[in-house]
C-alpha cells in the first residue's frame, strides 16, 4: 500500500455562540429517557411524542451548529466545549468535553435526523404495544449514547458512549422479553461486543502509557513519538473495537440476530447508530492510522471479508429482515475497506455511510411496513403480488433497493462505486483482490436485493391461500401516515444524497481526516470501473429474474438443498467459529482459573488458616489448668536447657 502522509492534530479553539449549546444534544435525549424510565405508566399516553420531541430538538440543536460551522474557515470548524470535569485521578484529568468538527457534527446530523425519523415512525408501528412507553425511552438512550460517542473529545469520553450504545442495544434487541430467541440474541449481541470492547479498552491503555494523556488533540499531536510496533498494536486493538460494533468478521455473527428486536431499533442500529460506530472510530483515529501500513492493511482485509460474507449470506435467507441484516454486514464491510485505504478512502467510507444510513433505515422502514401489513411474518415466500396493496410502501422501498445496488445516479452509484474505484486504484496484488471482491461483492448485492424485491412485491398473491402463525387470514394494507412519511423522506435521500455529497464531502472532511489522495494508475482504468461494477451488479439483478422471477416461489423452504446453500444458511459457520475459537477456549480458561483459584489461591489461604487451627487446638489441650502438669513442663525444659549447655560445653 502506498506511504501516505501522517495527518496533523488540527488546534481546537473554544466553542463560542450556537456551538456553546452543544450540551443540549446529550442532554435533551438523555433526559427524555430518564423522564420516560421515572414516569412510569403515567407516560403511556403522551411519552412518545416526548420521545420524538427531545430528538426532533437535538436534531434542530446540531443544524444550528452545523450552518454556523459551515460559515467558518477550514481552519477554525474545529471547536471544543468544555462541559465540566469528569473525573481527576493524580496524573490523569478527564474533561466531560465535546468536540466539534466536521467529522462529528456529521454524525450528529445523521443520528439526530434520521433517529428522528424512526422514532417517529416508531409512534404507529408501536401503537398497540402496552411497553411502548418504555420502548421509547430505551430508544432516547441509544441516542443520547450514540451522541455521547461521536461527540467526546477524548477516548474515555467515547469509551462511555461505546458501553452506553451496548447496553442500549441490548435493552432494544431483547425488548420482547417473552420470547427466549429475543433474550438470546440481546445477550449474544451483548457478550460478543464485549470481546471488541476488551480491545477498544486496552488500545485506550496503551495510549495514557505511551502519552500520558487521552485527548483527541494531545494524542494526534504526539502519536509519533509511541514506538512502531506499539502504534501497529493500538490499531489492531481499535480495529477489533470496531469489529464488535459493526459486525465485521469474525464478530459479525451478532448483527442478523438482532433482528428479533422492533423492526424500527434494526432500523436504528443498521442505519444510523450503533453498526457506525466501528467506521467512526477508524476515521477519527486517521492520524494514528496513517502511521501504520500494516494496521491499514489487516483493515482492508477485515472490510473485504466481512463485504463478502454479508453478500453471500444474504443470498441464501427468506427473512426479509435477515436479508437486510447480512446487507448491512456487507456495506459496512465497504465502509470498513474505505476507511482502511487511508486518505485515500476515509471522506469515501463516510459518504457509503451517510448514503447507507438514508436507504437503508428507508428499507428497514419499508420492512416493517410489509410486517405490518403481514400479521409481523418475516418469511418472504408467503408474500407475493403487494406492490398493489402497498403502493407507498412499494416505491419507497424500490428507490431504497436501487440505491443500494448502485442504480446509476442514485445515492449508492456514488459512494460504493467511488470505493470500488478507490479499491482497484491500489498498486499490486490489492488493487486486484480488494477491487475484484467489492465488484463481486456487487453483483451479489444486485442478485440478492432484486429476489427480496421479486418474492415480497412481484409474483402470485401467494399470501391469499394462507393463514400467519397466529391464525389469522392476511389482509394487506397500507401503513398509517406516521409510518409512510418517514419513509418518503428516506426515500429522497435515497435518490440525491450521493450526487448532493459526492463533490463537498471530501472537502468538508478534510480538518478532520485530511485531505483526500487522489491515486492514480492501479488495476484497472478509472474509466472503465464504473461500467464494470454496474454491468455486474446489472448481471445480478438478471441471474435473480431467471432464478426466481421466472420460476414460481414454493410456500415452502425446500428441505433439501445445495451444500453452498446449506453452508450460507448456516452463516458460512460463523457461529460455529466464534465457538471453536472464542467460546469454548474461553469456557476452558475459565475453568482452568477457577480451578486454579479453589485449588491453588484459596487452597493456601485456606491451608494455612487449617494449619494455625489445627496447631492451636493441639496446643490447647496443653493448658489443663493443674500446677503438677505445669511443673513438670518446666522440669522437662530444664533438662533440656542444661542437657543442651552440656552438650555444647563438651562438643
């Protein structure tokens, strides 16, 4: 990979005018969760519009700060606002600090806008559940966690936003707490995260050794004095962070289960919020990155394996939710790539991620609309034929789906084929294989959205000779407006948010992550990339028509498939990875250490407690209170004494 310029910590001045009430955007969603969690039942009937309000307010908050951001030259949109003092412990101070720039207050407007969209549509897809009270509340701490970690001005400060988005999501992805797969998956999601967490920590740990400090500012300034092979450490450590919150491989397992939590926290999760939280943290530790071309490298082949995974996955599920679970697996996979190409893709890998965010939260809404409309059933083979009872619906997520094939000129044709370009750009065997598998990747993503597409709106009615799980005939219908209108809105970022980004992103990133490096030759010709990855994702959408198109759709999952089908409906065995290599060694350890412990710590406490009791029974049975016994103790001394002196007298 090429030597790429080491990025330098860009000076933060202090946050003055509308940046000064940038506590709001923490704490508005922060104190609708703990309004709602107090208020108990007596918030059932107005704590959703609450919820949407305080996010609606954030939202308002940070495009305040983003217009007055914008008016300012390059050098000074990096602000920070000292909000008080966390915590002081001899050497180390830690500031509750916020850090305005353009990196961060991107993301706030991206989880505020579109969080605020989900929450409102969330308001009538919850309208008949009697938690929903709580559900919001759960969903204003996700926010105010997410917020808390785009916006820290130090890796504590993230680090508590990091845990707070994990113990939110585990909240959400097991919000139905009567079904043991909800409870499985929240507690699946929760412990593979804390793998990538221990990671994150101990990357944490070795900066404060190195520098002795864990500002943003400090920490990019001196990165250059840490020792190579400790910078190459802290970027594995962060990578693997990164890998727990978005889902790459191997902790990639975690993110379709968590499907089994309300359509809208998927939504959330896969769109705006927690899978991001791995693409920001590469991006914001660009500086620490750029020292490292190993780091970089294991990053790209993390993106290029999960992109790949994601895409193969989700070819082979009739779920349409878990269809759009392994989606994001994949374009997270992209974004990861991007951001591992360095200058070269970080701006990319945020653009993929802001395009993403819009048709995929517009897909994940859409999904939940087909459920509702479905009686909540998932399985794509008994729908069919709804594109006439779901008109809305229909479009919004068709311009969702083309987005996210890349359909020229929609919001993914810019920002997946820009990585795909940046990806064949690389000099020798990368440019290759990262190019070749993220085109492949494409053709993939063509194939399996145009079947989801095919088997949900196109085809027979194969819903109308049916009865759901519950026992109810389907009677599809159109969702209430609280739920279309967010979907209308996804749905025209889904059309122009690439061209609209495309050409100012880079720039309007580059105080944050530098400027963007052009890089010429490599692979292929730049002009014949982009043709390259349409005509193969055209491939895709074909081979899905002849496939399945064509052919009519059996109610019923065939029980005997292909062994690659079989393979990638077992999730390429990633379960069974995580448990061989993660799992049952750590089952192991434990046991040994616990063993260890019994036998060993507390079998010398232990001992040595027996020992000092049992030697001062035996003694006591010594003092038996008669002089004649005492006496001839003290005779029996004596002799002892003088047969010793005599002893030594005569040696």
């Amino acid at each position: 990979m090429n030597q790429l310029p080491v990025l330098l910590a860009q000076a933060a001045e202090p946050a003055t005018g509308t940046a000064s009430l940038a506590w709001l955007l923490v704490a508005l969603p922060a104190a609708g969760a703990l309004v709602l969690f107090l208020a108990g039942r007596r918030a059932d009937a107005w704590g959703h519009w609450l919820g949407v309000g305080t996010v609606v307010g954030a939202f308002a908050v940070g495009l305040a700060i983003f217009t007055e951001t914008v008016g300012l030259a390059p050098e000074a949109r990096t602000r920070e606002l000292s909000v008080y003092e966390w915590m002081s412990a001899g050497p180390l101070s830690v500031d509750f600090g916020l850090r305005l720039d353009p990196l961060s207050l991107t993301f706030v407007l991206l989880i505020t806008g579109v969080g605020a969209l989900i929450h409102l549509y969330s308001v009538g897809y919850m309208s008949h559940d009697p938690n929903r009270r709580r559900f919001f509340a759960q969903l204003n701490l996700f926010v105010a966690a997410m917020l808390v970690l785009v916006l820290g001005n130090n890796f504590v400060l993230l680090y508590l936003g990091w845990e707070g988005v994990g113990l939110a999501s585990y909240l959400l992805i097991g919000f139905f707490q009567d079904r043991p797969s909800a409870a499985t998956a929240a507690k699946k999601a929760f412990l593979m995260n804390r793998v990538g967490d221990v990671g994150l920590a101990i990357a944490i740990f070795l900066l404060w050794l190195e520098l002795g400090t864990l500002q943003y500012t400090e920490v990019f300034a001196r990165i250059g004095e840490v020792p190579g092979g400790t910078v190459l450490a802290i970027t594995l450590l962060l990578l693997l962070g990164a890998c727990g919150k978005s889902g790459q491989f191997p902790l990639q397992s975690w993110l379709p289960d968590a499907m089994e939590g309300p359509t809208p926290v998927s939504a959330l999760i896969h769109a705006a919020t927690m899978v991001t939280a791995g693409v920001y943290l590469i991006a914001r530790a660009a500086p620490i990155y750029n020292l490292s071309e190993t780091g970089r490298l294991v990053v790209c082949l993390i993106g290029v394996i999960t992109l790949m995974i994601g895409a193969i996955v989700g070819c082979a599920y009739d779920d349409i939710k878990k269809v759009l679970a392994y989606s994001t697996v994949s374009q997270i996979g992209y974004m990861i790539l991007a951001v591992g190409l360095g200058p070269v893709g970080y701006a990319l890998g945020i653009l993929h991620l802001l395009t993403h965010g819009f048709f995929k939260a517009g897909l994940f809404l859409g999904a939940g609309s087909v459920m509702h409309a479905m009686n909540d059933d998932v399985d794509m083979r008994r729908f069919g034929g709804l594109w006439r009872k779901l008109p809305v619906t229909f479009v919004t997520f068709g311009l969702g789906y083309l987005a996210l094939i890349g359909f020229p000129f929609l919001s993914g044709y810019f920002s997946k084929d820009a990585i795909i370009e940046a990806a064949f750009a690389q000099e020798g065997w990368q440019g290759w294989v990262f190019g070749g598998l993220a085109t492949l990747a494409a053709g993939l993503t063509g194939f399996y959205m145009t079947r989801l597409m095919l088997m949900t709106f196109f085809g027979e009615s194969r819903w109308k000779e049916l009865t759901s799980a519950d026992g109810r005939e389907y009677h599809p219908h159109e969702s209430p407006v609280t739920m279309t209108a967010p979907m209308i809105v996804l749905a025209f970022g889904s059309i122009g948010a690439g061209a609209l980004l495309y050409p100012v992103l880079p720039g309007w990133l580059s105080p944050s992550v530098g400027e963007r490096v052009e890089l010429e030759g490599g692979a292929l010709p730049h002009a014949l990339i982009p043709w390259l990855v349409v005509g193969v994702s055209l491939l895709g959408v074909l081979l899905a028509w002849l496939f399945v198109g064509r052919q009519p759709v059996p109610v019923q999952r065939p029980e005997r498939v292909s062994p690659v089908v079989a393979a990638a409906r077992a999730d390429l065995g990633a379960d069974a990875f995580n448990e061989a290599f993660i799992e049952r060694p750590g089952i192991w350890l434990t046991r040994v250490l616990v063993y260890f412990d019994n036998r060993g710590i507390d079998g010398l406490v232990n001992g040595t407690a027996a020992a000092f009791g049992g030697s001062s029974g035996r003694l006591r049975r010594m003092q038996t209170g008669f002089v004649r016994s005492y006496a001839l103790s003290m005779l029996g001394g004596g002799v002892i004494i003088v047969a010793a002196m005599l002893a030594v007298r005569f040696a």
